[in-house]
C-alpha cells in the first residue's frame, strides 16, 4: 500500500512538473508585444518598409515606387547616402542581423526613432521594443511568456528558425 502511494505521488508530481513546463512557453517575445508591435509598425514604419516589411529596392518598376514617398521621406533615405529602404524581414534582414542580439535591434531601431528626423508621434522606448517584437514574428520568431526587453541578449538567428 506504501509503495503503491508513493508510486501514485510520484506519478502526480511528474504531472505537474509537465504541466509547469506547458505553461513557460519559450520565446523572448510576448505575443502582446508583437500585436502592439504590429499597430506601432503599421502607424510608422510602414509607409517607407511597406507592409511585407520588405522595403524598397528603388527599382524602376518598383510599386509604390519611391517617390510615391513624401518629400521628406525621400529627404531622410537620401541624408543616409541609401537609394532603397532596407528590409525588416527574409534573407536579406537576417543576413545582416541574424548575427546580433535583440537588443542590438532594437538600439538601432531606437536610433532610427531619437534621429527626429520622421517627427513620429507617441514613440516611446516601448514602442521600438514592441516593433522589433512583431519585426522577429514576421521573421519567424515564436511568442512566449518571456517579455522582450532592451536588455534581451538572444541572437536573432537563435530565435527566428
């Protein structure tokens, strides 16, 4: 009778151990972030990267084209010497971030947004953190129960495939 409660305790417990598991998704992102992350993008960031978040290569063929742009936008992607606006997402973005960590991402999508040059309105830092959530969803990224944070140290090709 002992042996066959211990046995029975010791098959609960293992229960709970799975079930505390289940409930500690992994992922450096919450899908609350991505979603606000993607409201933020949509408001901002998209009229330039475009809604795939596959930006713009100044083709001649290209739609919208570049100059479909404000002035001023055109204005910003000339002062960084660029003819194209880089992607936020495929093999081109991850070839060039793929290699950093999510707080290096977000730094310089902060950089972007401190440079005052788009005059964005309502950007806080949580704003830039909830962007490059939704920036690693769309990259392939997983959500979680972890909160991204300006300190978060994955790198990004960790956690995009």
């Amino acid at each position: 009778m002992i042996l066959r409660t211990a046995f029975l305790i010791a098959i609960l417990t293992s229960g709970l151990m799975v079930l505390s598991a289940e409930d500690s998704i992994p992922g450096v992102f919450t899908s609350a972030q991505a979603e606000a992350g993607r409201a933020d993008y949509e408001r901002t960031c998209e009229r330039c990267h475009t809604p795939s978040l596959l930006g713009r290569k100044g083709g001649p063929n290209e739609l919208p084209p570049l100059t479909s742009l404000s002035l001023a936008d055109q204005k910003f992607i000339g002062h960084h010497g660029f003819v194209f606006v880089p992607p936020l997402a495929g093999k081109t973005f991850l070839d060039r971030w793929g290699a950093k960590t999510a707080a290096e991402l977000i730094a310089r999508f902060q950089i972007t947004v401190d440079d005052g040059f788009f005059g964005f309105e309502n950007i806080t830092e949580e704003t830039t953190v909830n962007i490059t959530a939704y920036v690693l969803q769309v990259n392939g990224a997983q959500a979680g129960s972890q909160r991204l944070t300006r300190a978060t140290g994955d790198v990004v090709n960790s956690i995009t495939r």
